[in-house]
C-alpha cells in the first residue's frame, strides 16, 4: 500500500500581501482557498475533503462552517509549522482509500499586525511549565541552542550559516511579493544585530500576516481538469521529542520522515533538483539538509559553500521564492509556502531567473515546533505529471 | 556576579507539586521510574522510557555539566527584556537528563559547553524556587 502515484496536487494560491490589519485570518483562509481552486479550476462545491492545522476554534470544525464545505473527510492534524505537508500526505492517503475525491488544505494567521490571544482558561502543558521559566524568547532561542551544539559538534560556522540567509535573499530579489527584496552578503548576515548567539537577526526569518491553500485531487478529478498538476509520490512523517531528558538537538525528524518519503517515491536525494526546505532559521536548514541525506551528518556547513543552494545552476537550489528567511512565513508557520514553491517549480512557474531548468522532481520539507525541545517533521516527493 | 534575572511563579499541578515544594528547600528531585529505573525529565508520574506508571521522586546531585547554551541579546519576555545579555542553557545532570535552565553567576561570554556546572536556587517567594546553575 502506497500513496505513490494516486493523487495530484491541482491548484495552489499564496496569499500575495505580507502585512494584513484589516481582515481576519479566515477571511485570508477563504480567500487562499477561492485562489487555489480557481488555479485548479474547481469551485467550493467540489471540495469534500478539508485539511487545516488547529489554530483557530475546534480544529477544522469553524473553518468547515465559515467555508460552508460539505464533507466526507476531515483532518485538522497539527504539527506547527509542518502541518501542511503532513496535510498533503493525509489527503493523498484519503484519497488512496476512497475517503474524498477533492481535498482543499488551508492556513493563515497574522502574527504581523494581530497576535493570537492566549487562552487563561486551559492549564499550560506539561512542558511549558518547565520550559517556560528561563526567558526563552521565541524561538530564536532555542534554535540557536541547536545552532551552538552543532557547531561544538561538527565545526559549522557562522558564516556556513549566513550562506543560507544569501541565497535565499538572491532567490527573493526576483519574487515582487517578497517581504525582504534585497540581495544581503555574508558579512551583512554576520553584522546584522546578535538575537541570540550565535544567531543574527538575518538568520532569523520574517514575521508576515498571510496564508495559503493547495487543491489534492484524485487522478480522475486530475485528468479532467485544463490545468498541468503535480504528483505525490511519497511521504513521510514523525514527531521528534525530548525523548525524557534525553534530548539531542544536533539533529532533526528528518532523519525518518525523509528516508520514509523517498523510500515510498522509489528515489534517492540525488534525484532531486528543487527542495522547498523549511527555514525559520539558517540552522534548519543545515541540519534538514543533513538528515535528509544530501549530505554527510554534520557537513551541511561545507556542503552550503560556493552558491550550491543557489538557483538556477547550484547543486540543489532551494527555496526560489526567498522562502521564510525572505518572502514570507504566514501564521509563524512556513509549510505552506514550501509545498506552492515547489509546486510552482515542477509546473515551470517559478520566478524565471530562478526556474530550475527539466525540474521533475522536488522535494518540500516542513518543521515544525522546536528543533530545540519538540518538533514536528514531514517531508513530501513530488513529481511532474507524468512522473 | 549579581543575578538579576527574574523569578517567575512556576504553575503547580498534581504532577510536580512535590518537586516544586522541594525546590523551596533548595532540593533538586527527579521522576525515577521504580521498573526501568530511567531518570525521567521534566517530571511525570509516568515513564515514556518504558510505559510504566510506577515511579517515584528521587533527590538529584544538583551536579552537571553545559550541553549547549546561548547568550540572549534581544529579549521580549517579560522580566527578562531587561535583563539581557543571559545565558539560557541545557544542562546534563550527572544523572543523565538534560534540563532548560539559566546559567548564572558568570560573565555571558565566558559560558562553555562541557563547563561543570552546580545547582543554585533562586526563591520565588511563593512556596518554590528556580533551580539555576552557576560553575564549579
């Protein structure tokens, strides 16, 4: 049993505005939606199928209301920022089985103009009370715990980081809708303010209002549409934890949610010639890059070095659009983003002086939570229609 | 060195009230699991090591060492934006767990992985304390 080959990625639809006071974020989410079913060329009606992370009211329970879906599959599935491209695995295994023919996944948030309200009803989790008392501020800080052993560990410097931050930022020059636009050296990156060492403020990604949707069809839904769509060919997920204490931050859930993806594909690392690699923060991506086998543990520094994530000619461009260090990361969360880019690139859409050239298979890879205490990881192959 | 850093009230539940109560008697205790005898962190009246709900607390050395830590310049907790730079770390207990923490009583800078670190605590002043590390 496998999700290779039976379902279809047939629109996808990024919010285009970085910064949104004015409308709220189901409002994004139905306006996300409406995009990525006209890029289909679907309409709400065939929508029986509905994936969204649990941010907003009781899982997809309100978002189905405000949408006014009529299904017979829901999973409102959250892992952080990773929760999409799990959706995407759900909903092709949903639709393996017979469970929807038309599955729409959606997200939005507003970090930018409007944070979420903390709930003082509920009790805090278990681990936040422990968690919770040493001043970690956001993220940053607990990446860059991740960052200081992986550098005692295997010499990664930061400048090895920064080349991350630099390509993406040559990638977002060329994307109009990108929060930052302008191309940054390594030493812009290692000058720019120390958040949290070793972490600059231009290792760090965007904070942006915004959100997403991607149509995942059945192959007969596929075939009738006008649109070129995008094949699943494997998945792969998991949780990586504290383990009781016995935590070790040097690596990331991508060591099993990869190997499972390209096992269910049928390909290897080097079959691939786009990666969306999640990146809230330069040191992500050395260590997804690590466990996702492009490289030896412990060598994503050296192997970042001379352009190789780079478009269109580096040994594995990533991230076209900018992606979170540059254009956008919607609800804190930068799933979404990496599925459409992806997409984008496999349909030949991609900003042009970044298109990878014959790009037939790509990869998407989402963190989510911390790689620092819990983390949600998933990774997803996709290939040309005709894969 | 002075600490200044803030002391934030802990949120008590079933499940740690005992180790917060003893942390006010500058005690360190940990979850031990009485089947796998697995040190267990945070503490949980179960193992995930092994899936028993039998254990016990059991009283820590308070002794470790830094397995990885960073120095916050930019800080938007309360109590603590003003405190910067700190150093938030994980130390290894000698009894094997890594715990979130603060290293204190030394300069930022001079904070190293592998440094021997003890126990230190810092009163709340509602019946629990924060267990911080400072070099030995």
């Amino acid at each position: 049993m496998s999700i290779r080959g039976k379902a279809f990625i047939a629109g996808v639809y990024e919010h285009p505005l970085r910064e949104i006071p004015d409308r709220s974020s189901s409002q994004i989410q139905a306006e996300c939606a409406a995009g990525a079913l006209a890029d289909a060329g679907l309409s709400f009606a065939d929508v029986d199928g509905y994936f969204t992370d649990s941010k907003y009211g009781i899982g997809g329970v309100s978002m189905t209301d405000y949408l006014g879906l009529k299904l017979t599959h829901i999973d409102s599935t959250d892992t952080g920022g990773s929760s999409y491209v799990v959706h995407v695995g759900h909903a092709a295994e949903a639709i393996a089985c017979g469970k929807c023919t038309v599955a729409l996944i959606t997200m939005a948030g507003r970090p930018r103009t409007a944070a979420l309200r903390a709930d003082p009803t509920t009790e805090p989790v278990p681990d936040s009370v422990f968690e919770g008392l040493w001043g970690l501020s956001g993220p940053a800080t607990a990446y860059a715990l991740a960052a200081t052993r992986h550098m005692y560990q295997y010499g990664t410097t930061s400048a090895q980081l920064a080349e991350v931050k630099v390509a993406a930022s040559l990638h977002a020059q060329y994307n109009p809708n990108a929060f930052l636009r302008q191309p940054v050296t390594v030493e812009e990156v290692l000058e720019s303010p120390m958040v949290s060492t070793p972490l600059h403020r231009l290792d760090c990604c965007v904070v942006t209002d915004g959100g997403g949707a991607v149509v995942v069809v059945s192959p007969e839904v596929a075939r009738s549409l006008d649109r070129t769509s995008v094949k699943v060919l494997g998945h792969g997920e998991t949780i990586k934890h504290a383990d009781a204490g016995r935590i070790d931050v040097t690596y990331t859930g991508a060591v099993i949610s990869g190997p499972r993806a390209f096992e269910e594909a049928g390909i290897g690392p080097a079959d691939i010639k786009y990666a969306s690699i999640y990146d809230s923060f330069t040191i992500t991506v050395i260590e997804s890059l690590e466990d996702l086998g492009f490289c030896e543990k412990g060598k994503g520094g050296e192997f970042v070095l001379d352009g190789a994530l780079v478009a269109p000619h580096g040994r594995l461009p990533f991230n076209t659009d900018g992606g979170g260090l540059c254009n956008n990361h919607p609800s804190n969360r930068g799933g979404m983003t990496k599925i459409i880019e992806a997409v984008r690139q496999l349909r030949g859409e991609a900003n042009k002086e970044v298109q990878v050239p014959n790009c037939d298979l790509a990869l998407a890879h989402g963190t989510g939570g911390s790689i620092a205490t819990r983390m949600g990881s998933s990774t997803l192959i996709l290939g040309q229609e005709n894969a | 060195m002075r600490n200044q850093l803030p002391n934030p009230v802990p949120y008590q539940s079933p499940d740690n009230r005992e180790f917060w109560t003893a942390t006010a008697e500058s005690r360190l205790l940990l979850r031990r699991c009485d089947d796998c005898s697995a040190f267990i962190w945070y503490p949980r009246p179960f193992c995930p090591i092994c899936g028993s709900l039998r254990t016990s607390w059991a009283q820590a050395s308070g002794l470790g060492s830094v397995y990885t830590f960073t120095v916050v310049h930019r800080s938007t907790v309360p109590g603590y934006r003003d405190a910067v730079p700190y150093v938030v770390a994980y130390v290894e207990l000698d009894e094997g767990p890594r715990v979130l923490t603060n290293i204190i009583g030394v300069a930022p800078e001079d904070v190293r992985i592998g440094m021997p670190v003890s126990v230190e605590f810092t009163d709340t002043g509602e019946g629990s304390a924060l267990y911080r590390f400072t070099p030995r």
